[in-house]
C-alpha cells in the first residue's frame, strides 16, 4: 500500500510541476492545486496507515493499542486544506484580475506590461 501511495504521490509531484511550468496562469493554478493535494497525501502516508482504527485511547486504558491511527498527521492535514482553500481563491482572484486587465492568460503577455 505504501508503494502504491508513493507512485501517486510522485505522479502528483510531478505533474503539479509540469503544470506550473506551463505558460498558462489557468494551468499554473491547477499544477498548485494538485502540488497541495501531494503535499497533503504524502504527509498522510508519512503518517502511518492503519485500517478501522480511531485516533483515540480506548476507555479506562492509558495508552493506546499496538495499532492506532496517529491523529497528528490527520490535523495537520485538515489545517492544510483550509489553508489551500483560502490560497487557492485568492490566486483565483488574481488570475481573474489579471486576466481583465490585459486580455489574456498568457505569462510571456504579462511581461509585456512591465514598466
């Protein structure tokens, strides 16, 4: 399983990559959305694995099984959606302004305006 979620991290990787390099602002949108959703799984692999197990202590033990769900990776996860949502609009945003302002989506047209 660990392998298989590395693959597709990696594939994520890099065509997160591919797109931003790409001369499209649309696509360069698109290759970070795709770089936060590797970056969110890779953390969540790191994390550990573990099938139908909670992140939580059983009652009246004090420490948890052999196999539990780390809840740490699991937060840090849920943060850094939120935080890509919020990052992910504002580029959006920008592109819409950027794209009114001169007319097109291009970045080598967006050079083209600097002063």
């Amino acid at each position: 399983m660990f392998l298989l979620l590395s693959i597709v991290v990696g594939g994520l990787f890099a065509a997160g990559l591919y797109l931003m390099l790409r001369r499209s602002v649309v696509k360069l949108i698109f290759g970070l959305v795709l770089l936060g959703h590797a970056a969110n799984l890779l953390i969540f692999t790191a994390g550990g694995l573990v099938r139908a197990r909670p992140p939580l202590i059983p009652k009246g033990e004090l420490v948890p099984g052999p196999e539990f769900a780390d809840p740490v990776p699991q937060a840090l996860i849920l943060t850094a959606i939120v935080i890509s949502f919020a990052v992910i609009a504002f580029a959006a945003v920008l592109v819409q302004r950027v794209y009114r302002t001169v007319g097109s989506g291009d970045v080598d047209e967006l050079k083209a305006t600097d002063i």
